[in-house]
C-alpha cells in the first residue's frame, strides 16, 4: 500500500528524494537499480507522480546513509535552543544540563509531530515590550489584559499548565531537575514558547514558575529566562515576571471578592481561611498570604507570625480540604523515562514504519532495550484494543 508519512504531498516527497540523491552522488539509475523497479519508477517519484511505499523509502534511506526522519525531513525541523542561553553567561553544570534536557525535549517533539504529519495549533499573545515607568503597574496590566483575551475574566486559573499547552500552544515540560532550578524558558520562531519546570517542585510552586515564565513570553518573549534558588529581582525583566505572575493567578479584584466571603462575621484571620483561598487560587499558602499583605487585606509580617507559630503544614490542609486535595499527576509522568504524549508519538512513528528502535533509542536518548520495552509496551496495548472501535476516517 502506499503511503507518504507525516502527510507530506507527493511533490514534498519527491523533491527531498531528489535532493538527498543528488546530495549522496547517485544516479538515478542506481537508486532505481536498489530498488528493483525501472529508471522511470524511480523518475516518477521524484516528480511527485508515484506515491513511494514505505519499504521503498527505507531502502533509499539506507542507500543514500540516511535514517528515515533524516530523509524525509523538512527545511527548518531543526530546533536549537542552547545558544539562546549562552548569552546569559549561566556556568551551573546542573543548569546546563537542564538545558541541554529542554533542547533535547524540544527537539525530539517537533521531530516526532513531522513525522506523523501533527499541526500543533499555537495562539502566542500579544506582545507587550517593557515600557518605560512603573513595570509593576504595567505588569498589573498586562496580566488583566491577558485574562481577558484569553476569556478567564476573574476566574481563577485551576490549571495554568493546560493553559499555557492547550490555548497557547506552548511547549511545556515537567521533568525532574536539580532543586535549585524552578524552570526554564525560551521561544523559537518554529518551535514557539518551550518551557521546562521541575517535577520535584509542588503543584502549587509550578504553577507559580509557570505564571513567572509566562510573564517572559508576554513582554520579553525572545530572550530566554533561567529561574532558579536565589535569582535576584534587580532586573526589570524579573520584577515585571513576577508581578505578572502574582496579578495574573491572585487578580485583586477576586482576591478582595473571596476573601470578603470567607472572612465575612470572623474577627482574625485563620488557617483555615488561607488553605481555603490558597486552593482556590491554586498558589502556596506563602504566595497566598504575601498577596493578601501587599492588598492590605492581612497585616505586614502576617506570614511571619505562622512560620513562628507552627506554620499551616500539609496535614492541617488535608484537613480542611478533604477530597479536594488530588494526586500530582505530572510527578507519576515525571518518573517516565519519557512523557507519556513522547512515548504515544515515538510508538506511532515505529508502528508505521518511520523510525527504526536505534532512530528511537538516539532521538530520545534512551537505551535500545528501553526502547524496546517502550515498542513492547505500545504493542500490548494494541492487542487489547484491536477491534474495539478505530477512528473514523
């Protein structure tokens, strides 16, 4: 059966075989001669005129000492994120092995989505570049502007992650990194906005570095952002992150708004008030109760007298919320060896034919017998659900 991988044309196809012929110094009649068929089979292809078969593919690929994704690669799959980063002058072997880990993530993604012929739907906002005056008042702003184009009003916003992914289009990670490092950001023109947070970090914290490194894509989106222990806020690029990111997932207004109707007939502020609006705001109770201080809503130095005065641990939350408190999900994906929408496309790309198990094994930087296993994995699960229903064409 014919078939043209990743929903490449037929001309698509045609001119990468011409190209990798011609590149590889091999006549046409040779390369036909490989495959068994006539000189004008072969001429036919490469014109787009004849559909070629995957068995075809592979043997021109191995002819012209190529892998199957290098073949029938398109101009502009490559994606390097490094030297972006290089600029910021970051020496941590840790730090640039997060790096080098959110290039390889990035990469491998966009590769994969080739091959299979996926279209990633990507909505970049608006872009506000930093203004002279008060970035805090323009961040304010900016987040609120955001809120609304993106139609969360004053909602809280439950799940930052799946708006960054599913109405931005943007690239997120959630591996294990060294703890010192919240997360990583950087924008390709091919790739769009890529950004890696540490699954060794709370929910709550990740949500917190994603508002952050959202705030990089709104106003400094080409330059690409570290966030780690200890980075200072002497920049007007990070003051302006990390206001943003306060004003966009605790907006003041419905901050004022819950907080009024928690506290409505109490005499002090409780524990139980700041697990409640931390949960429904989906921040740290920290972040929490230093946004209720900056509104003038509890008293400077309120964070302070908890931490002196036992604090409000993870128990006293479950407590109070019960039920309501979920498993982390990105933490059980994050002890993959690779996420779970990278081993379902990685698979696909095996069942059709386009990557061998060693392309595997290279492009995710992984061992052939993990490789294996993730083929073998794939398999199983295919045998169950064989004949239960397909997709409609």
């Amino acid at each position: 059966m014919a078939l043209i991988p990743g929903g490449l044309t037929p001309q698509s196809v045609g001119d990468l075989l011409r190209q990798a012929r011609e590149n590889a110094k091999i006549t046409q009649a040779a390369a036909a001669a490989n495959l068994d068929v006539a000189r004008t089979t072969l001429v036919a292809m490469e014109k787009g005129q004849r559909r070629p078969r995957v068995n075809e593919l592979q043997k021109l690929a191995a002819l012209y000492g190529l892998s199957l994704n290098e073949l029938l690669r398109q101009d502009g799959t490559r994606v390097d994120l490094r030297p972006r980063f290089r600029h910021l002058g970051e020496e941590s072997e840790k730090l640039q092995g997060a790096i080098a880990l959110l290039n390889d993530l990035v990469q491998a993604e966009v590769e994969l989505e080739d091959l299979l012929g996926i279209k990633r739907t990507r909505l970049d906002p608006p872009e506000r570049p930093l203004l002279p005056g008060n970035v805090g008042i323009q961040a304010e702003q900016d987040a609120a502007e955001l809120r609304q184009w993106l139609g969360l009003g004053l909602s809280p916003a439950h799940d930052i992650m799946s708006v960054l992914e599913l109405q931005l289009g943007a690239r997120v990670y959630i591996r294990k990194l060294d703890p010192k490092i919240s997360g990583l950001y950087a924008f390709d023109e091919r790739a769009g906005a890529c950004i890696l947070l540490n699954a060794n970090h709370p929910r709550d914290r990740r949500t917190q570095t994603s508002a952050h490194e959202l705030g990089h894509f709104v106003s400094t989106r080409r330059s690409p952002d570290t966030l780690h222990e200890g980075t200072p806020e002497s920049t007007r690029e990070e003051r302006y992150a990390n206001t943003f990111a306060r004003c966009f997932l605790t907006p003041a207004r419905a901050v004022h708004t819950k907080f009024r109707e928690l506290t409505a007939g109490a005499s002090r502020l409780t524990r139980r008030h700041i697990i409640l609006l931390s949960h429904i705001f989906g921040v740290s109770r920290e972040a929490m109760v230093r946004r209720l201080e900056e509104l003038e809503l509890a008293k400077p130095g309120t964070w302070e007298w908890f931490l002196q005065h036992g604090g409000i641990t993870d128990m006293q939350v479950r407590e109070v919320l019960g039920d309501l408190v979920k498993p982390d999900e990105a933490k059980v994906d994050a002890k993959r060896q690779i996420s779970m929408r990278m081993s379902v496309m990685a698979s696909e790309a095996w069942r059709q034919g386009l990557l061998s198990e060693g392309q595997i094994a290279r492009l995710l930087h992984m061992d052939r017998v993990d490789a294996r296993r993730l083929i073998d994995e794939f398999e199983a699960e295919g045998v169950e659900t064989d004949g239960s229903r397909s997709f409609s064409a």
